[in-house]
C-alpha cells in the first residue's frame, strides 16, 4: 500500500486552502462589472461565477505545466519538502493582506512570487529558470494589461460608433442581456488560468515527494482544484467588487460588456500559450481603457495608480515573505 507522507498531505491541503483564497479575492474579476451594473444579483452572480470558474478549471493545462517546472525547475528543487509550503505561505499571506485593504492585485503572482523567494533561499539565486520566467511571466505581465487597455478601448470605441444613433435606454436594455455572456465568458476564462496554477504548485509537490516522475496533472489534483476555486468564488470578494465596479470608473452595461469581453479574449489567449497571467490586472485595465474610450478624466487615475503600485509589489513582496517562511520551516526542523 502507498504511503503518503503527512508533510505532503498537509502542503495539498494548504495549496487547497490557497485556490479558495484566489477564488474569493478574485471573484471580483468575474462578478463585479455585473453586479456593479446591477444586471445581476450578487447571489445570482456569484453563483454563476462559481459554477463557471469550475467548468473554465477543466479545459486545459498549459499553464499548470507552466507552474510546475517552467518557474523552478523540479531537478533543482528535489529533496526540498518545504518548499512549496513555504512557496504557499509567501503567497496566502499576500492574498489576505491585499484581500482585507481590499486592492486587487494578483494571485497568481503571489503565488510565482513566493515560488521565485522560496527557491532561491533553498539553492541560491541560480534556483529559477529565468529564460522561461522572462517569456511565461514578466513578458506577460507587461503585455496583459496593456492588452486589456487596448482591446477595452477599441472595443469601446467600435460599440459607440455602432449605436451612435441608438437611444440610450435601448442600448442599455440590450446589453443588459449581453453581459450576462460576456460575465460568463470572464469566469470561464478566470477558472482556465487561474485554477491551474494551484494544479501546478501540487504536482510539484508530488514531483518533489516522488509520488509521481513528471508534472503531468493527475485527475484528482484538476477535480480537487476546480473545487476549491469554485467554492472561494461563491464566498465572493465584495471589497474588491466595490474598488472594480465603482472606483475606478462608474460603469453602465455596455461597458461591462466591453471590458468583460476585452479581458476574457485576452487571458484566453494566455492561456492557450501557457502563460499564467494575472486576471486581475487584465480586467482592470480592460476597465481603465473602456472608461478611457469615453474621456480621459471619466477615470479615476488616482485609484488606477494604487493598482499599479499594488501590481509592482506582489512578486517582490511575496516572494520575500515565503523566503523568511522557508528559513523558519528550516530553522524548526520541518524539512
């Protein structure tokens, strides 16, 4: 009978514990334009996320391989069993902190972050694969959200040349029905990107315990993701609906429509190439562009400003609470 080692039992729990912490903090990024618009509920909103994000977590795993052995590669971490724990710690830390101020920066670069500072204080800064981190994760992380911006405005742009004439209630009744799709577009596209990153952090693990040879996904690891990050988007993260849907620019339907669509095309695209985007930055700034196509000042660039700042600070931060979570794991004889 295989025996299964507390330590691991206990990282998968903590991985787990992690998806639904991404999944609240990040409900925001499905729900808040809908909610915010009040086509929806929240009840119904939330609900409809959530069931999405788990259908969304089943339909690949580029980026989970991504996660697995494109940050750290496992032949440099084998033998280190706290390191994805610690990886975790630097990352759920991140989550709350950023979930309580109610900012919403990225999960999954908190989780990368803390990845990235685990390692390195494992086996030094030669630990990362800094090749595959420059063109699966920071390359992404400049062209994500400028790619948001972009499609946002465009997007924006061509809706108001296309009912220039429409009166507004008309227009407004209309996508009322269309951003209920393009909502479900966004979740879908949340639980594609956004739960396989924890697939990833666990099949490390297992790699590491030498419970499997390679990161390939087992079904119970996609399941048991899918599950968490459905279960911690149905919790929601009101918070961060209020920052996304009012703060930054005061949205109609139309504009979630447009900013929905613009953010789910581009982290589906992501996705497909493996690449662990942060959803949250993509949606915000598919929200800047679209309040942008009306009027620069229709923006409150002074909260867009927080969220750069926030954004800036997560693989650093996170990265260096899970380096001095590893020497404290260390230190008490975890390893």
């Amino acid at each position: 009978m295989l025996e299964i080692p507390l330590l691991l039992i206990f990282i998968v729990v903590i991985a787990l514990v992690f998806d639904f912490t991404n999944g609240a903090h990040d409900s925001a990024n499905a729900i808040a334009t809908i909610v915010s618009t009040k086509v929806l509920s929240p009840r119904t909103a939330v609900i409809m996320a959530a069931s999405l994000n788990l259908f969304g977590a089943f339909l690949g795993t580029e980026v989970a391989q991504t996660v697995g052995s494109g940050i750290v590669g496992p032949e440099m971490v084998t033998g280190c069993k706290i390191l994805v724990l610690a990886a975790l710690f630097g990352a759920i830390f991140w989550n709350l902190l950023t979930w309580y101020l109610g900012i919403p920066s990225s999960s999954s670069h908190a989780l990368i972050g803390g990845l990235i500072g685990a390692a390195i204080a494992f086996k030094g800064w030669d630990a990362p694969n800094y090749a595959s981190i420059g063109k699966k994760v920071l390359i992404p992380l400049l062209l994500s959200p400028l790619a948001g911006f972009l499609v946002g405005y465009l997007i924006m742009v061509a809706l108001t040349w296309m009912f220039v004439k429409a009166h507004p209630r008309t227009v407004n009744t209309a996508f009322k029905k269309l951003q209920i799709l393009s909502s479900a577009f966004m979740a879908t596209s949340h639980g594609l990107n956004d739960a396989q990153k924890t697939m990833g952090i666990i099949t490390l693990a297992l790699v590491i315990f030498q419970m499997q040879p390679d990161v390939s996904i087992p079904f119970w690891v996609k399941l048991s993701c899918a599950l968490a990050m459905g279960l911690g988007t149905a919790m929601g993260g009101w918070k961060i609906v209020k920052t996304m849907g009012h703060k930054i620019f005061k949205l109609e339907p139309v504009h979630g429509f447009a900013a929905e669509t613009a953010a789910a095309a581009v982290i589906m695209g992501a996705s497909s190439m493996g690449a662990p985007i942060s959803t949250t930055h993509t949606i915000s700034t598919a929200v800047i562009g679209v309040g942008a196509s009306k009027r620069f000042s229709a923006v409150r660039w002074g909260v867009a400003g927080n969220l750069v700042v926030a954004w800036v600070l997560t693989i650093p931060a996170s990265g260096a609470v899970a380096a001095l979570c590893f020497y404290a794991l260390d230190f008490i004889g975890l390893q």
